[in-house]
C-alpha cells in the first residue's frame, strides 16, 4: 500500500495482529526482494485489505470512503487525468463548500496531498479508500478511453493510407502506425487483458483480446495496415523484419502510467500472412497469497504443509492458461528466504523475482529443461523450480533431484491431480521413484469471479439441481440430494463489468496429497489409476467439480461458468 513504516508499525502493533518480532522478520523480507511490507503481511494472511484501511482511518482519524456504487459526475472524475489518477492512486468525486472531496490509498502522504491541491488549485477533504475501490472508479476512465481508442483508430487509420506508398519497414516507424500500435497496447491494459491477437483474415485484419480467459473481438482493420503494423511489432521486439516463412518469438518493454509491462510477441505464418500475439505480463509481480489465488483453509493447509518439507516433489497441474505458473510463483514467495538458494529454469521467464535465480531455456543454445537441471544441480541449490516436465529426460532428472535433498516443483498438462501419476509413469520414471518422491498434486483451473457490483442471488430450479447431482454422482456415488445447494448466484451485468456480469478470475482447486497408503498403491504390479482416485476420495480429496460447487455456493462464482470449465461426465 506504500504506507510510512512510522505509521504502519504502530497500527499493527497496536492492534495485535502481530508482534513486534512478526513485523520485523517481514521487514527483513521485504527489504530484500523488495516487496512493500503492508502487501507482504496481507499475502501472508496476518490481515486484509479491508481491515488494515479500517485500522488506518481510525488511527489517522481519516473518513473512509466507499466508492464501489457510486455514481461520480464526470466534472469532478476529469479533474485529475487518468495517468495522474493512477501514478497518485488518487480520485476526485465531489465537493464540500470549498474543498474538493478526494479519496486516495495512502492519505499519510502528505506529498501527494499538496501536489493534488496545487494541480486542482484548490483545498482538498482528504477520504481513504482500498485499491480495489479505487480500480472501480478507474473503469469509468475506460469507459471514456473506449470513445478515445475508437476515435484514435479510425484516425490513424485513415493517416495510415496515405504511407501506401512506403516500404512496410518505413511506414512502421511513421507517427500513425507508432501511435495505433501503443494505442492497441494501451487500450488492452486498460482493459486487463492479457493477450492481445492480431489476426490476417482474406479482406480485413482482427483484432481481439483475451479478458478473463476468453477472447473478445474488438476491432476490425483494413487489410492494407497489416504490413506496417506486422514490421511495427517486430520492429519493437527487435525481431528480423524481412522474415515471414519461420516463427518469431521475442519481447520488449511497455510502460503505461507507473506501470511496465513485460510484452511477449510470438509472429506465426499463416495462409493469409503473419499473425501476431502479444502477451501482456505487468513486470511488478505482488506476491499473492494461497487464500487469494483461490484455496479454502483446507487446501491451503495442505499446500503449506507440504512446502515446509526439505525435499520431495510439488506437481501442479492444469491446462495451458489455467494460472500454474502464479500458483508456482506464489510458492516461491513464501519460500524465498535468506537461507535458501532458489533456482528455476522456464520458457520463459514470465516475471523477475528478486534473490531467486532464474534461467530462460534456449534451445538454440542448447539450454533446454533437462541441460539446464544438470546445471543447476552443481550450483549447490534448495529448491528448484521447473517450469514444466515436458519429456522422460527432464522428468527422470527432476525427480533425482527430489531424491536426493532438493525440493522440486514443477509442472505437468494432465485434466486431474491424479492422473499425474500414470503420466510420470509414462514419461519413463520408474513408480518406486514416482512413490519416493511425488509429495503433493495440485490440479487447478482459472474461472471468472461474480462481479461484486451486480451480483443476484436465484433458487435453482429442479433441472438444474438434477443436473448438479449427475455431476457430483459422477465423482462420487455417496452424493445425495443434500449436496446440492438450493441457492446460487449470478452477475446480473453492470457499467462496473462492462455488463459481463463477472470480474477477474479465481482458482478451483483439487489437492492430491500422497500419504503412504498411497505410495504402496503406485508401487504395486496391478497400480490402477482408479484404485487411486478411490484411495484418494477415502482419504477426503475434493475433486475441482467439488471445490467449484462450493464456490458457487458462497456467491464467489456461477454455476454456468463453473460447467463451462470443468463438467465430470
């Protein structure tokens, strides 16, 4: 959050959610990976977000403002710019005789209390509020940047026929193709996107986002811009502009306000000319916690427990997209201590963690997954991290490496936790080393969260109650009736979503943890994967349907997005 240690300390000291040492070792942490520590405490799970912007308008005697709902005049929005708006996590949203009424994250900082009063010219009432409050109010700043990317791009597009008569290399560095790119870009991080697509079709080039995990089809461009905006990306990733016939793989930097982002290109040929995919990572990766990435107290448990041990193998597995890596690198938070040494080796690295080290595979070099490990076993390391075990050589040395002293975590592309077992299997590591080593199985998904704004509670119908009992009989034959929640939620569509009726996503989460009955089962000659999912189930695992449910129940998820994403027959 930024606050002053001299005034975040004696707040939560005060407060007794923590000791004096408890704060101090999170000092310790956050002056070395750099990490603020009110955010660190928070991934932790001493306090929320909530509760600390309580504790500090009591303790500051500072009215606490909430924003979400509230309808704000744009006379009083457009006095500070977005940009401004953003840098001094800051808004205005009325008046109050001669003050203007400004809510802001950090109002402690007295510095960005006088800049606003001499930018505004005029005296401010000072409110608190939470990021997150603070992040509704910036979607109405999208609102209106949706009127300016429309306005921009039929503009630029227009400019841009008249370059018809330059080279592709040329036009692309021209202020109309320079200004539609980053206005593409910037448009998407406005929209928390995190793949923009730019699609060659026969008459027109495509332009969609990926947001919340599905694609969405923003605009459509002449065909004749395609050139100049194909040399313009490659140009920025400093990528061979006279290629087309090979695949082209690079990043480069974006900054937008304070934040900068971490851009990968990808250029594929295909029938009609080079596509291009841009992945938008912000570069500052907050740590999150288990909690916040999705887990119930249970799971978390297990997670925790299992992280604590000095070797062994963590497998977490999922589809592509379905937020593995965050789940790794969310781990890797929690253990990276002063005590340890951390290495991971990935394609690619998606953000940079302080004090950890990290190699990015190169094939070209040849630095793949498993010369990479070899390596990294002679540079005397804790805990290894590797990105994903993706063949028998990479995965028979990652778990030597579990045997022999190191904690290992990895990553696997099977539907369910337990099928990890037999996919080790068949990747040629042998089952005794699969049952020495493999300690814990994560299966998750990402789904889109209920939009906290617009969000309507409905009684299900009996078809649909029908239709949840096959699903949870489908796992497990001992589900009955009184399973099946009676009431579940919806988004029923909102300016705060865009009348999606949902925002952001959340994680579903099925937990394998391998006990010794277990490890006895993989090691027999007649090891099936269904005795092992009903030794599992005997041993209280909740499979991802199970989980999902129990989400819907509390209002954080629908139904359909549920059945969308994970459906068990």
């Amino acid at each position: 959050m930024g606050l002053s240690l001299q005034i975040l300390k004696p707040i939560l000291l005060e407060s007794k959610l923590i000791n004096e040492q408890e704060f101090n070792d999170a000092l310790d942490i956050s002056k070395r990976t750099g990490q603020d520590v009110a955010d660190l405490l928070i991934s932790q799970g001493y306090l929320t977000k909530e509760y600390l912007t309580e504790l500090i308008s009591l303790y500051l005697k500072i009215p606490k403002i909430k924003l979400k709902g509230r309808s704000i005049d744009p006379k009083y929005l457009n006095m500070l710019t977005e940009q401004i708006a953003r840098s001094k996590k800051a808004v205005v949203f009325g008046e109050e005789g001669m003050h203007l009424q400004v809510a802001l994250v950090d109002p402690s900082n007295l510095d960005s209390v006088r800049f606003l009063e001499s930018y505004l010219n005029r005296p401010v009432k000072v409110y608190i509020t939470t990021e997150e409050e603070l992040r509704e109010v910036f979607s109405y700043y999208r609102q209106q940047l949706t009127e300016k990317f429309k306005s921009i791009t039929e503009k630029n597009v227009k400019e841009a026929a008249k370059l018809k008569s330059l080279s592709p290399d040329k036009a692309a560095v021209e202020l109309p193709i320079v200004s539609l790119v980053d206005t593409l870009i910037e448009y998407a991080a406005s929209l928390n996107a995190t793949d923009i697509h730019i699609e060659i079709m026969a008459d027109f080039v495509l332009i969609r986002f990926r947001i919340d995990g599905l694609l969405k089809e923003i605009i459509t461009l002449p065909k004749e811009t395609h050139p100049a905006i194909l040399a313009r990306v490659k140009i920025m990733a400093n990528m061979k502009i006279d290629e087309h016939q090979r695949p082209q793989d690079s990043r480069f930097k974006f900054k937008q306000g304070d934040d900068v982002f971490d851009v990968r290109v990808s250029v594929l040929p295909t029938y009609f000319g080079e596509k291009i995919n841009m992945r938008l990572l912000l570069g500052a990766l907050k740590p999150l916690s288990l909690f916040e990435l999705g887990m119930n107290e249970k799971v978390a448990e297990t997670v925790v427990a299992n992280i604590k041990r000095t070797y062994g193998m963590i497998l977490v597995t999922g589809p592509t997209g379905s937020g593995k890596t965050t789940t790794l690198y969310s781990i890797l938070s929690i253990l990276n201590k002063p005590e340890v040494n951390i290495v991971t080796v990935e394609n690619p690295v998606e953000y940079e963690l302080k004090y950890i080290n990290q190699v990015n595979v190169n094939p070209q070099a040849d630095l793949t997954f498993a010369t990479s490990l070899r390596s990294i076993l002679r540079q005397d390391p804790d805990i290894i991290m590797v990105g994903e075990i993706r063949d028998s050589e990479t995965a028979n040395i990652a778990i030597n490496a579990a045997l022999t002293g190191h904690l290992v975590l990895s990553t696997l592309h099977t539907n369910d936790a337990a099928t990890a077992i037999p996919r080790l299997i068949d990747l040629g590591v042998p089952p005794f080393l699969v049952s020495a080593t493999v300690n814990l199985i994560i299966a998750q998904r990402l789904v889109r969260r209920i939009c906290k704004d617009c969000v309507a509670s409905y009684d299900i119908t009996p078809e649909v109650s029908k239709s949840i009992l096959n699903q949870l009989q489908a796992i497990d034959e001992n589900h009955t009736e009184a399973d099946v929640p009676t009431l579940l939620y919806k988004g029923l569509g909102c300016s705060s979503c865009g009348g999606k009726g949902s925002k952001g996503r959340v994680g579903i989460y099925e937990v394998l943890n391998v006990s010794d009955d277990m490890r006895g089962l993989i090691q027999e000659d007649n090891f099936s994967l269904e005795k092992l999912r009903n030794l599992s189930r005997t041993e209280g695992m909740k499979v991802l349907f199970e989980n999902g449910l129990k989400k819907a129940e509390l209002g954080l998820i629908s139904l359909e997005e549920l059945f969308r994403v994970v459906r068990e027959s």
